[in-house]
C-alpha cells in the first residue's frame, strides 16, 4: 500500500479548541478517511505546542506550572478530537522527551553543517504569533494585528541564528516548479512575492526563556519555539519507528503561519539534506464579526456548543462545507442553523428516511450492497485533489440526492405497490448507500448506518438529523 503522510498544525495550549483549531483538524481528518477508503496507508497526526514565552506566561496567568498547564490543556485537545470523531494516528506533544531529544539532534546536525552563528537580535516581537515582526507584519500602531498590543514587546537578546537567506533562493526555485506545492494560487503567489521582498536569517534561541528546548551546545539558551514545533513533523517518524513515513504528503494549515511552513520549515530541511514535504493546504479563517475568531479577540465557538446542536456529523459537515478556501468564511449559528436544517434534516436524512419507509413496505433486498462494489464518484475524487471539500459536497448534493429526490417525485411510488413498488425504487436503494459511501469521509457513522440500513433487508430507521429545536 502506498503511504500517506497528513499532518496538521500543532496547536498551542494556552488555548482550549475552538472550531478555528477544530476546522483544520476536521478536513486533515476528512482527507486522511478519504485517503483511507481510497486504498492508502494513510497516516495521520495532531497534537499540541507547549513551548515558549505565550504558554509560559498563561500557565503563570493560571497559577501553574507550565507543564501541568500542558498537561491539561492537551487532553482538553484530546478530548474535542474524540468528540468529533477524529481518527488521529499520533498525537504528539512537544514537551515529550524523545521529541525534545530529537529536535536537539536535528539543531546539532544544522550548527555542525555551519548554518548557525551567534549576533545580536533587535527588534519587535508578538507573544501571540511567537514571531519576530518585520514592517510588513504591523499595523499602522506599529503592533501586531492579530492579536491585542500588548503582546507586541520590544526584544534585544544574543541569539544564535539560521542562515535562512541563503536557502530561500532554492526554496522558491521549488515552489515555482511545483515539487513543493503550495495551494491554493493565492497563497503559493503570496509567499513567492515575499520572497521577492527579500529574506533575513532569522533567530533560533532565546537567551531569557527557560520554558524550552535547551540549545545543545550552549544550554543557556532554549530553542525558538517555532523552529522546534516545526521539526514535530520530522521527530514523529522517528518517535512512533516509522522512518519511511517520511516525507510528509500533505500539510494542512492556516495562511497565518504559511510563512513558517512555506519558507522556514522547507529552508530547514534542505540545510540538512532532508527531502521536502510534497505539499502544504493553506485555508483561509473563520471570521465572526468581521474578525479572525481567536482566544485573544475573545470571539470563539467552541467544538462542543456546535456538537450539542448538530451532533458529530453535523459539524463536520457544517465545518467542511464552510471551508474558507482562498477568501475568509463568515461563520455563525445562524448560517450553520440554515444549512443543517436544508442539507441534512430535509435533505439526506429526509430522502434516506422516506425511501426505507417505502422499501420496507414493498419488501425490497439489497443484495449488491457488497463493500467493493462502492466507489468515490470521479467528481469527489478530483474536488478532493483538489481540497474542495465544499464542491464535493455540493456536488452529492445538487447532482446526486437531489436527483434522487426529483426521481421519487417523478415516479410517485407511494401510489404504487407490489412489483411496480419495486420496480420504481430499484435504482434508487442502490444509489443512496452508494452516495453514503462518497460522504463516509464527512459523516463516517452517519455514512455507515446508511449503508447498513441499506444492506439486505430495507428497514425504517431512527430519524438520522433530527429536527433543531
Ligand atoms: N502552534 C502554532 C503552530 C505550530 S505548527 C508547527 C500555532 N498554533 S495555533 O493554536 O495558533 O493554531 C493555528 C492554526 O489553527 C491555524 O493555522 C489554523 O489551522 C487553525 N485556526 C485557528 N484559528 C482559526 C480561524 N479563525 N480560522 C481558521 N483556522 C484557524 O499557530
């Protein structure tokens, strides 16, 4: 079986998930099912970032040691990734020892090859991003505009640096030919427009933070946290003994930090000789408000409130289907409201419900209802090469159940009974667990209910989507 490598970003534990987090991680795991069904050996992480100055200072915000603080707030991650049914096969935390060692290997190997040397940094610095500011980055109060300005801090510190600025040039040689491919366009024209601007060497350590990765060789200094979250992607092969996973097959992310993962993380590895990952999807944010949801603008929807409204399906649908592809999506409950009761109550769970009715009455068996004889429709197939989660769902349902829908209409079958009942149903009972199958993926018990309430003998069934109240 061939393998496949799918990771998302590993997101920070000053915060508890919210569906910004919750978005990224449902789509890796719509995609790594997919890849999954579609015959790979897929393999599939997730985890937190514990490191640096922004979970130092919120674990003294709550009175605790930043690794209790970790500790806590990781399982919290867990917990939602359960709840939502994601089918992670690594959870990685940073503050794991062998990933700590690893990543310590990999700056050794990087300061041995002669990309680190020692200079001053000055400059502004954003808790919130963890990043080094440059003019670009800041609004016209001279802050960082994702997050509230106090968490821009002026910093000056001796540092050791990567010598980033002499990789850049092949990194972007790469992404011009597509062997790191970066999607969509708009973001692959935006980082190749950047590094036109010019890059610098950046600083990989900290002098005055203990809460981190000690450099190797000079253990008064700590990792930068970005450098060494990164490298999660490579230390997990290794951890979990899987070295041929690598490289990674798709990276998923949002484009706030496609600059680390586009730029930093390719330049890393080739100072190394690693191979690079094949490819990185760069979504868009959910905006409530007019404003990217986050902990800091105090704007989130958490993965639970939507869960007891829609049930675990019905927000993996509703997060897919608002999937901000190029353009930021505008999300909230009353959108999410509209589409659950339209697609899923009146849509599939209203097509699924009344055909069994009809089938049970006319007595129908399904017998081809064997597993190898579903298939993805060619149309899910090419949206899911190209991460359209959104046209594949349109596409099943505007072409497929609610064809389904006008041929139940056409054919009248509730005036009909006996081998006329059977008849005008045939094609349909057979193509509503083959729909189920293209939308296991999306709604993998949903999905698979379907399928065995449509194997062998059609039964009426619980009611699927139950109605919002
Ligand atoms: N810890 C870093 C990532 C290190 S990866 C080596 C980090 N963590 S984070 O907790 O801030 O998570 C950022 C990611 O969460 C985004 O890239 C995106 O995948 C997801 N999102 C967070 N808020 C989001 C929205 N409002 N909308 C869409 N995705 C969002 O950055």
């Amino acid at each position: 079986m061939e393998k496949f490598y799918i990771t998302t970003p590993i997101y920070y534990v000053n915060d508890l998930p919210h569906i910004g987090h919750t978005l990224t991680t449902v789509l890796a795991d719509i995609f790594a099912r997919y890849k999954k069904q579609a015959g790979f050996d897929a393999y599939f992480t997730t985890g937190t970032d514990e490191h640096g100055l922004k979970i130092k200072q919120a674990a003294e915000k709550a009175g605790k040691h930043p690794q209790e603080f970790a500790d806590e707030v990781a399982l919290e991650f867990k917990k939602a990734w359960q709840l939502l049914d994601i089918q992670y096969d690594y959870f990685i935390r940073t503050t794991n020892p062998k990933h700590k060692g690893l990543a310590q290997h990999f700056l050794g190997v990087l300061r041995d090859l002669g990309h680190i040397y020692k200079d001053i940094y000055e400059g502004l610095y954003c808790v919130g991003c963890e990043k080094f500011l440059t003019e670009s980055d800041l609004n016209e109060n001279n802050r960082c505009p994702l997050h509230k300005p106090e968490q821009t801090i002026h910093q000056k510190e001796e540092n050791y640096f990567f010598k980033l600025s002499e990789f850049t040039q092949k990194v972007k040689q790469l992404i011009v030919e597509d062997k790191f491919k970066i999607e969509p366009l708009e973001r692959r024209s935006e980082i190749l427009a950047r590094i036109e601007q010019g890059v610098e060497d950046i600083s990989i350590s900290r002098e005055k933070l203990d809460w981190g990765v000690p450099i190797p060789w000079d253990k008064s200094q700590t990792s930068y946290v970005w450098v060494e979250a990164l490298l999660n992607y490579w230390t997990i092969p290794q951890i979990v003994d899987k070295p041929n996973l690598w490289p990674p097959d798709l990276q998923t992310l949002g484009k706030e930090i496609l600059w680390f993962h586009g730029v930093i993380w390719p330049a890393m590895l080739l100072a190394v000789g690693e191979k690079l990952p094949q490819g990185l999807f760069v979504h868009s944010f959910f905006m409530i408000d007019g404003k990217k949801m986050s902990k800091s603008l105090g704007n989130v929807i958490n993965p639970q409130q939507l869960v007891e409204r829609y049930g675990v399906d019905g927000t993996r649908y509703l997060l897919a289907k608002s999937l901000p592809y190029s353009d930021d999506s505008y999300v909230g409950l009353a959108k999410f409201d509209e589409w659950y009761t339209a697609d899923l109550a009146n849509g599939l769970g209203n097509l699924v419900a009344r055909v069994a009715t009809l089938a049970e009455k006319a007595g129908i068996e399904n017998k081809t209802n064997k597993r190898k004889q579903f298939k993805f429709y060619p149309e899910t197939k090419s949206y899911f090469d190209i991460y359209r989660f959104d046209l594949a769902l349109a596409f099943i349902w505007e072409k497929k159940i609610r064809e389904l829908d006008r041929l139940i209409d056409k054919r009248q079958p509730w005036n009909l009974a006996g081998e006329k009942l059977q008849e005008a149903l045939s094609d349909i009972v057979t193509e509503i667990p083959q729909i189920a199958y293209n939308l296991k993926p999306f709604l993998p018990a949903t999905a698979q209910e379907i399928i065995n309430q449509y194997s062998g003998k059609i039964k009426k069934g619980e009611s699927l989507f139950p109605r919002l109240k």
